[in-house]
C-alpha cells in the first residue's frame, strides 16, 4: 500500500466542495432549499471516494454507494441552514443598508454560524457511519465514534468557511472603495478553499491507518478498476 496521498486528498475534498456548490444551486429553486446542502455533500463525497477507492487498488473494497449516500442526506440540514441564513441576513430584512460593515460581517458571521453548527452535529453522524466503512480489522467501534468525531469538527470548519465566503461574497460589494474587491476575494478564497479543513484534520488519520478501507464483497460494494 502507498504512502495516503495528502495532498491530493486536499484538492480532491476543496473540489468536491466547488462541485457541491454547484450542483445544490441548481437543486435549490426546485427543492424549497433542501436541496442545496444535498448538491453539497453529494459533490464532496464523489470526490472523496474516488480518491479513496483508487488509493485502496485492488487490495480492499469500498462502500461507495453506502458513502456518497451518507454524507449527501447529511448535508441537506446545514445545507438548509446556510442558504436560509444567506437570503435572509442578504435581504437585510428589505430595510436599507446603513452601517455596511456591520451588515457584511453580521451576514457573514451568521451564515458561518448556521451552517458550522449544523454540519458538526450533521457531519459528526455521518462521520459515524463512515468510520464503520472504513473498518479494518482495528478500532471497532471505538474507532467508528473517532472517526465520527473528526468528521464533526471537520466537516463545521469546512461547512462555516463556505458558509462565511459565500456571505461575503454576496455582501462585501456593500463595504465600497478598495475594501469591497478585498471583501470579495477573500470571500472566492474561502469558498475554493472551503472543505480544506476537514481534509487536513482526517488526513493523518487516513495516512496513519495506511488508508485501505474493509469491507465485505456485495452488492453496493465497489473497487477501483484495474
């Protein structure tokens, strides 16, 4: 088994997190917002197990099906959380915007808020039952609930950075002069950025388990093609 590709599982999760975005905005207007948090698990999770199936080579299986489906019900609750905050903080309640700063940090912090809280407890569950598809003959089910665990904090990190950029990305054109464009891109940075957090804090779990996730031949049940 080679050394668990850190790096690359970094971009993988930071594009999953692009990919998530733009599969729940389109899935927003048509799913009274239950859907957006969806977009957002569901393309994170494509991403994950692609490289997590690939790293495995054809020693062990991976339950991408039992994966993918996990994190995409798990996002649908601070997926929700985020886009409500988003749309009402940006509307600002349709009273005009007097203090611009405070209304962009206000938003920002709120949408952050909403969706960090939601994805901990969200993320810490399905992190749960990821950490039993990761089972290899070590840790049990002590190690599920550490998995679970790391998958909370990440996934609240990783879900308030997106959260927070996408805020200051629809309100720091409102801060004005050189400010609004450093607003903004910090805001893009954020958002690209997004789901590096959770990469970084179960990269060396992985790298340290020799990443080669167990699991029992059946249907559902997948391995890299050679």
């Amino acid at each position: 088994m080679t050394p668990f590709p850190t790096h690359r599982w970094v971009l993988y999760n930071c594009l999953g997190g692009l990919l998530g975005i733009l599969l729940g905005a389109v899935a927003l207007p048509l799913t009274m917002l239950l859907g957006f948090g969806g977009g957002i698990g569901l393309g994170v999770a494509l991403l994950q197990v692609r490289l997590l199936g690939a790293h495995a080579g054809g020693e062990k299986l991976f339950n991408s099906v039992g994966w993918v489906l996990v994190s995409t019900i798990a996002g649908v609750l601070p997926g929700w959380l985020l886009a409500f905050a988003l749309i009402m903080g940006g509307s600002n309640g349709g009273a005009p915007v007097t203090d611009p700063m405070g209304y962009i940090g206000g938003v920002s912090g709120a949408v952050a808020l909403f969706a960090g809280v939601g994805a901990a407890v969200c993320g810490g569950l399905a992190g749960i039952a990821h950490g039993f598809m990761l089972r290899r003959g070590q840790g049990g089910v002590a190690g599920a609930f550490g998995w679970g665990a790391l998958t909370g904090v990440g996934w609240g990190l990783s879900w308030a950075a997106q959260g927070g950029g996408l805020g200051l990305l629809v309100t720091g054109g409102r801060a004005g002069g050189v400010l609004g464009p450093i607003l903004i891109a910090l805001g893009a940075l954020l958002v690209l950025a997004g789901w590096a957090p959770y990469a970084l804090v179960t990269a060396p779990l992985l790298a340290a388990r020799g990443q080669a996730p167990e699991a029992p031949a059946g249907p559902g049940y997948a391995s890299p093609s050679p």
